[in-house]
C-alpha cells in the first residue's frame, strides 16, 4: 500500500510499504481522511522519530475484522484515537488520562498518512468511535484537535459570561474561539501577526482581532471595558505569546498553556504576581475518551461549526505539498489528506 513517509517537513516522500496484517482481536480501517496537525509539522519533536507515517487525526471505513471482534463489523464508520489510556492507573483513576505511560505509548499501525491503518487490541478496547450517521469524513478529522480543545477548556474551567483571549488563530485557535463561545463566554478576543489568521478568527466569531505585534494588554482593555480576560489561551508555542499571555489575564483569571515550547526554552514568571491576584498558570496535552465523546457530540448537534475551516483537501500523492501548507503557515488553516482520491 502507498504512505506518505515522512524525513523532514520538505522531505515527504510516497512510498510503498506492506499493508499490516490484523489479529483476532483487532481491525483494519481504510483511510478516508487526515488531518495534518500542527504538531505533525513541529520538526524539532518530529524528526528525532523520522523517517516514520505521522497522521493522527484519522476518520475511517472499517474493511477487516478480527476473529475476536464483537463490537465493531466492516462497513462502519469510524474515528479512531492513536492515544488511550488504561483507565486503571493512578494518574487515570484520579481524571489524569493524558499523562497515563500507556495513552504515551499507544499508536496505529502505520499512520494516517497510510491507505489502510491497522487499530492494535488496546485501540480498539477504548479508542474506537463510530461516526454519527451525518458526520462527513473530513469533519471527523476534526473530532482529535477538538478532543484537545475541550480537554483544555475543561482544565481551565471554562465558564459562560468570561472575557476570553485566544492568542494564535491557527486550528487551535479557532476551535477554542468556537468552544468558547457555544460554552457562553461574554466575549472572545483573538490575536495573530498574519492577516489570513486574523480574518478568519472573525469568521469564527472573535469580536475584536489583535495583531499581535502591538501593545497587546493596552489594546485588549481598549476592547474589553478596561479590563483584561478572565481565561487567556495560548495557542502559539513562543516565548513572546506566552509572554503576553501572563501579561494580559485579569485578576482571578487563567492562563491555559495549549501550545508547547521546544524542551530548553525557559521562560520566567514572577510568583508574587500570581499570589497577589490570584492567577492560574495550567497546562494541557492531548485527550481521553470522554472529552472525544463530547467533541463528537459537538460536532454532531452543530453546536461546534467547522466545514468553514477546511482550506485544502489533498490526494496522498500531495501529502508533501500539505506539509509545505501547513508549515508556512500563511492562507491555509486545515490541511486534509485523502488517501484514495
């Protein structure tokens, strides 16, 4: 079968490689979307693994079943998560699923970015979705990014009536304006240094969009009654955005830190700050079943609209052309590969 195989992000290259073979206990899904994430394109944590089959962001037809399975039959439609975690651990019996060592290790076999990937037993125990009759493929490519997002919001405790800035109007971005505002939020403000960006943060309901490059706290009070945002997200992976991101939360309020830096940045904080008004400082990283439960329930009913964001849809044998989109970053937002097209 074709894959696209990853070396670098200018170096993606078609290649043959063998269709993985299933087990008793597992099942083959054909490809029919996947989404490039933007940490599919994140080198310096990419290529250390190169050359390998990225593609997380998977919505497939089910076409092999193991003798063993019961649950799933060919022919369904499905979402399957790469990441899943044991649910038994310590971390996942106290609601820390993302850093279970097993959601860590797991993966499908090859990779999105594949005609046919192969979903191991533990996959198909706890990370096998099937898709709402009404969910189109490259919607479903969605429902990952989503996951994340939720999982983020519901870390920050993201509540109606807040003042919320998204600093980075990337795919993140966007869906966390989105999330933000069918959760009720009084009002969502964006940021971006790229124009592209910035304009569809408005098609996505942000009422104001700051370039970034300016006095960013001084123009978001000058939008907000003279205040700063109760949540604050940040969904580029700069010192500078996260810079901003401590310098514009008001007292009582939250930074959510959505995008990571590369591991040796270090970036200094003053705690008597925090101490003094009160401030959260919270992490996020990847999702669990049950924000990828919700995300699909948001999808479904609607209440999370995202057909608008898709800005290319690729055949396989472009999937170099994909990671170029997504890597310079300019009139492109989500990039979906299909590999049988």
């Amino acid at each position: 079968m074709r894959a696209a195989m990853y070396y670098n992000n200018q170096d993606v290259r078609i290649e043959d490689v063998p269709k993985p073979e299933i087990g008793s206990k597992e099942i083959m899904v054909k490809v029919m979307a996947s989404g490039i994430c933007g940490s599919d394109v994140m080198e310096w944590y990419r290529v250390k693994t190169a050359p390998r089959v990225l593609g997380h962001e998977i919505a497939g037809k089910v076409v092999e079943v193991g003798s063993d399975v019961k649950n799933i039959k060919v022919r369904d439609r499905v979402f399957v998560s790469h990441h899943v975690p044991c649910d038994s651990c310590s971390h996942c019996q106290l609601g820390n699923h993302t850093v279970c060592e097993q959601l860590r290790s797991t993966n499908f076999d090859p990779g999105g970015f594949s005609e046919y990937v192969r979903v191991p037993e533990v996959n198909l125990n706890n990370g096998v979705f099937i898709l709402p009759d009404n969910m189109s493929y490259p919607v479903g490519t969605f429902i990952e990014p989503l996951a994340c997002v939720v999982r983020g919001q519901r870390r920050a405790d993201m509540r109606a009536g807040q003042t919320v800035l998204v600093i980075g109007s990337g795919i993140s971005g966007l869906l966390h304006i989105k999330l933000a505002l069918a959760k009720g939020a009084d009002r969502v403000i964006a940021s971006d240094i790229v124009e592209s960006r910035m304009e569809m943060a408005r098609k996505a309901g942000a009422e104001a969009v700051i370039d970034a490059r300016s006095d960013l706290p001084k123009r978001l009070r000058s939008w907000n009654r003279g205040q700063l945002a109760d949540q604050v997200i940040v969904c580029a992976g700069s010192k500078t955005a996260i810079k901003q991101g401590l310098e514009c939360v008001n007292a009582g309020g939250n930074v959510l830190l959505f995008a990571s830096t590369k591991p040796e940045v270090e970036i200094s904080i003053e705690p008597w700050e925090f101490w003094k008004n009160g401030n959260n400082l919270i992490t996020t990283y990847a999702a669990a079943p049950k924000d990828i439960e919700e995300a699909i329930e948001l999808l479904d009913t609607g209440a999370v609209q995202v057909k608008d964001m898709i800005t290319h849809k690729l055949s396989l044998k472009d999937a170099a052309k994909g990671f170029q989109l997504m890597t310079e970053a300019n009139d492109s937002m989500k990039v979906i590969i299909e590999p049988h097209k």
